[in-house]
C-alpha cells in the first residue's frame, strides 16, 4: 500500500503530536523512525513542512473576532480534492459552530497544501490537526477528537 503525507501526518499525530505529556523528539530521531515504519522519506519530509507551514499561519494569523454569514463557494481545485461529502462536513462543522470562518479558510488552506484528494476520514483528521495548533479552539478539538477515535457519524449532508 503507498504511504501518503496523510497517512504521515495521522501517524505523527496520532502518536507523538497529540500526546497527553508531549515530547519533543528530534526531527532527524522522528524521520528515522517514520522510515523504519516504512513510510517514504519524501512523504516524511512533505509532512514536516506542512506542520512547519501550519505552526506560521498559526503565529501570522489573528482571529478578527467577526462572525461571518456569508456562504462559501467552493473553487474547482478544492473540490477536487474534497468530494461533495467533505464539502458537506465542513459545512456541518461551520453550522454546528465547531469551525469558524476562519479555522474553515485555515483547513482549506492545509487541504491545498497536500494537493491530494482525501476522503472523509482523512479530512476528520485534518481538521483535528488544525484544531489542535489553534489556540482557543479546545473545546473544538476535543469534539473533533471524540468524533475521529469514537467514530461517531450522526451529520446530515
């Protein structure tokens, strides 16, 4: 089966990034492990930089605080790589008020970034990853999470 930066990212966060007690391991430690696992390096690599891109939108962006009604259109290129049931659940999210505008443009931004199409459970993971780098968003997070490890399915399209 080819390993993909997703299958990277899901890997890293599921064990080392979110960890109750973090650890900060070396990168080169972090890659030579990941390549034992029989992940590729360049995939390694691709997921790296795109944890090191999302840390700097992190620290360059600021929440404008305003709430937005509008409705979002979707380009050709994001809908490529998201199906019309990722479109979806973003939406479901932005409703149910676990994303904002903001944290929604965040993960289309990352969506971009990896340039491959993912399914459902991919995004899930995406979306928990971005969650969790931003400050303020526990509470999101924590649902996100419940609904990535308790596989809980209950959204209408």
């Amino acid at each position: 089966m080819k390993q993909t930066v997703v299958d990277v990212l899901m890997y890293l966060f599921e064990n080392i990034i979110g960890e109750e007690t973090p650890v900060d391991p070396e990168r080169e430690m972090v890659v030579d492990q990941l390549e034992e696992l029989g992940f590729p390096q360049h995939e390694i690599l691709r997921a790296f930089d795109w944890l090191e891109d999302l840390a700097d939108i992190q620290n360059e962006s600021g929440e404008s605080g305003a709430e937005s009604t509008s409705i979002r259109i979707y380009s050709e290129l994001e809908k490529l790589l998201l199906d019309p049931e990722c479109i979806g659940f973003l939406i479901f999210l932005e409703q149910s008020g676990i994303l904002t505008a903001t944290t929604r443009e965040l993960i289309l931004d990352r969506v971009i970034a990896l340039d491959v199409e993912l399914d459902i459970e991919q995004l899930k993971w995406i979306v928990m990853i971005v969650l969790y780098s931003q400050p303020g968003e526990q509470n999101a997070y924590a649902w996100m999470e419940s609904m990535v490890f308790d596989q809980i399915v209950d959204y209408m399209h």
